[in-house]
C-alpha cells in the first residue's frame, strides 16, 4: 500500500518549494502570483530508512554476493494542489477543481506560512497562519455541507454531520459509531481527511518540536546536497533530521502504519502495512495470493538480524503463525502454499 497525501495551503505559503524539495528537483512551477499551479503536480517520494542499507550488507556478506542487492524503500505519493483561497467551496480560484483533488488523498498536509518576506506577496494581505488555517477548514467545511445537502436520502448520520459541520467540527472529530463511520465513508468527506499542520518559517525558527516547523527554502537548499553535506548542514542548525524526513515520519504515525521489511539477493524491501495487521494479510500486501496460501513467517526483529542463515543457526528466527501481529522493523520471510 502506498501513502498519499496532500499538499494544500494558501497561494504563496511554500507549498511547491516544500513539493520541489520533496523530489530532489524543480517539477512544481513556482512564481510570485496565485495559482500558478492548476494541475496538480504528483511525485513519489522514498521513505527514508536507514536499516535497508544495513540488510543489504549483512545479505552481501552471508551469501558472498560481489554487490549489494538493490534497495527498494517504502514510497509516498505526493500531490501539491493548487493555492486554496477563502471562497474555494464556491469555486473562488478555480476552487472546486482544487477540492475534488483532496479527494483522492490519505492525509492532508496544510502549509500554513510563518516566514515574513515582502517580496512574496500574501494574499490576505498580512502573516497569520491561525487565520490561513480557519481559511482552509472553513472552506473544506463549506464544500462537505454542500456535499451532504445534495444527498437526497437523509438519515441521523447526515444530520449529525450537518450539525456539526455547521457549528465548525470537521468529520473527523465527530464521535460515530461503527455502522455510522462505514454509512459517512460513502459521503467521501474533506474534513475527514486527517489534517497535519506544517508551519513554513524562517531558517532560525526550525525546531524539532512540535507543531511541525520547517523552512522549505533551506529544505530546497538541503535537496541540493550530498548526504554527508546534508548531515552536516542538519548539525549545524542543531537538527536530527530534515523537515522532509519529519513530515514522512509524522504522516505514518498520524494514519497508524508501519514498516515490515524483506531481504534476500534479489532485493533488500520496505513494505507499508497498517500497524495490527497480521502476518497473513501482510504476506497479501506483497502478493494477494500470498494471504490465501500463507502457512507461516520466519521473523527477525531488526536489531537481531545477523541473516537468515546464521540467524537459523543461532536459533534468532521465530516461526509465527496466523495470528501474529507484525511489528514495525520485523524482518520477514513469508513460508507460502502452492
């Protein structure tokens, strides 16, 4: 499975800098006026994850292999969607266009501009990310009433979503029951959507703390480098990671999913699962076949990995069967039926 998310923000709040960095080069046409971007650009991004290149040398070395088999990361999707602005639900900007994109999305990452720059024009004429972001709720708000008004069956969950929605409370903070969350997937709603807040700002206010602070343009600059220059640059500004790598790593624990990993001479693989699925319907992410004919998984936690061979023989691989729940950094080999 692969994540999707969303880029979404006022015109000029960073977002296709922060999409450009994202994939390492200019793809998002930038410039200093609105909607410059109608179609939305899509690029799919690596996760990063430092324990493939450590499988692929433990498998190098086992199996005397002349290089390290290829690396293949879990991957993100993402989508930078046009500048909403205040008016969007009403098709304000192109804004029903924009709307029907985030759609089509897992999660929504809303930039909301802290950086002062009076060069790049701010279209509510002044920085305040507490109003951009009452801008961008309110108009996700407008187009879900308008969605669930045009529904011609209305039952107790439409109206308790009109009702809240009315009164401010995006879907996704509505308490329904099971049966009533199945019914409101239907309505395919915006404000479902689970929301991380991204706050744009200059270089000095970075920090690793929450809410999410990162300056695209030094992300754009740290794009341009090697890993080590990278690094450097990240110690520097007193930083463990880069805003990138924060924001994938955020996004996961925000939608529940975790990272399973394979490894052999073919390839070294991280696989995206939902955090609780068992071994079988994680054997069905790699194939759908793999979950009707599962039997069983070989399992190395990933500190304990020393291959597969000497991990047999030192007696660090576990047999799991059907019930067992995989867990983020298990290293598996699936045993399938014919």
């Amino acid at each position: 499975m692969n994540l999707k998310v969303g880029i979404v923000g006022l015109p000029n709040a960073g977002k296709s800098t922060l999409f450009n960095a994202l994939l390492k080069k200019q793809v998002a046409q930038m410039a200093n006026y609105p909607f410059t971007t109608i179609e939305p650009n899509v690029g799919v991004v690596p996760v990063p994850d430092e324990r493939l290149l450590k499988l692929a040398k433990i498998t190098k070395e086992e199996e005397k292999m002349d290089k390290l088999p290829p690396l293949v990361p879990a991957v993100v999707e993402f989508v930078d969607i046009a500048g909403l602005v205040k008016g969007a639900s009403q098709g304000e900007g192109l804004g029903n266009k924009f709307l029907s994109h985030i759609r089509e999305v897992d999660l929504v990452v809303n930039v909301l501009r802290e950086f002062e720059d009076a060069s790049v024009v701010h279209v509510a004429g002044n920085v305040d990310p507490a109003r951009d972001k009452d801008i961008i709720q309110t108009e996700l708000l407008l187009a879900d009433l308008q969605t669930l008004t045009k529904i011609k069956t209305q039952n107790a969950v439409t109206k308790k979503l009109m009702d809240a929605l009315n009164r401010g409370t995006p879907a996704r903070e509505v308490s329904l029951s099971d049966e009533e969350k199945r019914a409101a997937r239907d309505f395919q709603l915006l404000s479902a959507k689970p929301v991380l807040l991204v706050y744009n700002v200059d270089e000095q206010h970075v920090n690793d703390s929450a809410p999410l602070r990162i300056c695209a343009k030094t992300e754009a600059e740290l794009a341009e480098l090697s890993q080590e220059e990278q690094k450097a640059y990240l110690k520097e500004l007193g930083l463990e990671a880069s805003g990138l790598d924060r924001l994938i790593q955020k996004a996961y624990e925000m939608l529940g999913l975790i990272s399973f990993l394979t490894c052999g001479v073919i390839e070294v693989r991280a696989w995206t699962i939902t955090r609780g699925m068992k071994a079988p319907q994680a054997a069905g992410v790699i194939h759908t076949d793999f979950e009707k004919k599962f039997i069983k998984a070989d399992v190395v936690s990933f500190p304990e990995f020393i291959g597969w061979r000497k991990g047999r023989e030192e007696g660090k691989v576990r047999s799991e069967g059907r019930e067992y729940v995989i867990e983020d950094g298990d290293v598996v080999e699936f045993k399938i039926g014919a």
